[in-house]
C-alpha cells in the first residue's frame, strides 16, 4: 500500500479492559517504528499473557515508501480478530502503530458476530485512551543567502507554515527548513523571485513531520 499525504501517530499508548460474557479482552496500543519493534511487542505480550487463550494483534508501520499492515487472529475463528482490530487502526488513519487484544476465555461461546465486536471494542477503547497526534509529508529545502535578505525570506517561511531546523552564520546565511511537500516548489520559486535571483534554494529529502 502506497504512502498518502497525511496520518496520525500515537503519541501517549492506550489501554484498554472489557468483559463480555465472562471473557475479559485486555487492548493494548502502542507507538513502533518499525515491523520488527512491532514484533517485539507482541512477543512481549505473549510472555506477559502466556495463560491467556489468545493474544490477537495487527499493526501498521511505515517501511519506506510503503505502508506494511499485518494481522493475526491466533486461533480465534478466521476474520474475527485480527482484521477487527486492524480496521479500528485503518480508520484512526494510524501509522506506526501495534495494537494488541489478549482474551481469557470464560467458558462462553461468543460467535462469529460476537467475537468481532469484542475485538473491536477493546481495540476502540484502547485508542480512546491514547493520544493522537497528525503528521503530514513534508520537505526539506535549504538555501544560502546574504545578511540583507535573511529577514524578509524568515517572515515568508512563518508565513508558508515551514519552519527552520538548521542555520550557519558566517559571511552569509546558510538555512535548512521543513514544511509541507505541496509548499515546497512554490516557497522556492518566491524565495528566488523576491531575492532578484540572488537565492536559489534546493529541495532535500521528503519526509513526514
């Protein structure tokens, strides 16, 4: 799956603990970087919960320029776990995320329907309790320019929303910034435009902020 121009992230983990019918579902959400962090988590759990008579993950990380989701139901009926708790992700528009729901079986029989909406609700009520945080895509542009025209080029940067990540001073001006990838182009062509041709700013890398 293709990267998109913007998601949100887990800054603060939820939690989360229901009972339905005797069963007691326990949700976890946390923030990863990577599908091996991701794994590690869930091989924590499993440590954590090895009584339990499930312990169901997804996750979704960014892998370059690719969006990796998996998802297991580890033992529970086909469908009825793991993609429950992917989608509830999905639709938070969550990336770099695990989110975990270990179930101690109480003796009843939930059903196909039954099962899906106890997954779901532990992984809904794990990220109730988790703070979100949006990240877009955005570029790096840096340039070299003189005392005099430093001024005018940071009152245009605040007002294009980029902000500066790195700076040199020595006989001229050296600036690094970051803002948003449909900026990027635009910002550079006025920088040079308002300068006479005295700046000509380079774009870096993309990246999401």
């Amino acid at each position: 799956m293709g990267l998109s121009e913007s998601y949100n992230v887990i800054k603060e983990n939820g939690a989360s603990e229901i009972v339905v019918t005797k069963s007691r579902f326990i949700g976890n959400l946390v923030s990863v970087s990577s599908a091996e962090e991701a794994e590690e988590f869930i091989t924590s759990i499993r440590k954590k919960y090895n009584d339990a008579r499930h312990n169901c993950w997804a996750y979704i990380v960014m892998d370059g320029d690719m969006i990796i989701n998996k998802c297991s139901d580890d033992g529970e009926p086909s469908g009825t776990a793991g993609r429950p708790i992917l989608s509830i992700m999905e639709g938070a528009g969550l990336v770099n995320v695990v989110c975990t729901v270990t179930r101690y079986f109480g003796g009843v029989l939930l059903g196909t329907g039954g099962l899906v909406r106890a997954y779901s609700d532990a992984a809904s009520q794990a990220l109730e309790g988790a703070v979100v945080s949006p990240i877009r895509r955005g570029m790096y542009v840096s340039f070299v320019c003189d005392y005099q025209d430093e001024g005018g080029i940071r009152r245009l940067l605040e007002s294009e929303d980029f902000m500066i990540t790195d700076s040199g001073y020595t006989d001229k001006v050296a600036i690094t910034v970051l803002g948003p990838e449909e900026k990027a182009d635009p910002l550079m062509k006025r920088i040079t435009d308002m300068t006479g041709g005295r700046v000509i700013p380079e774009s870096g890398e993309s990246v999401y902020y």
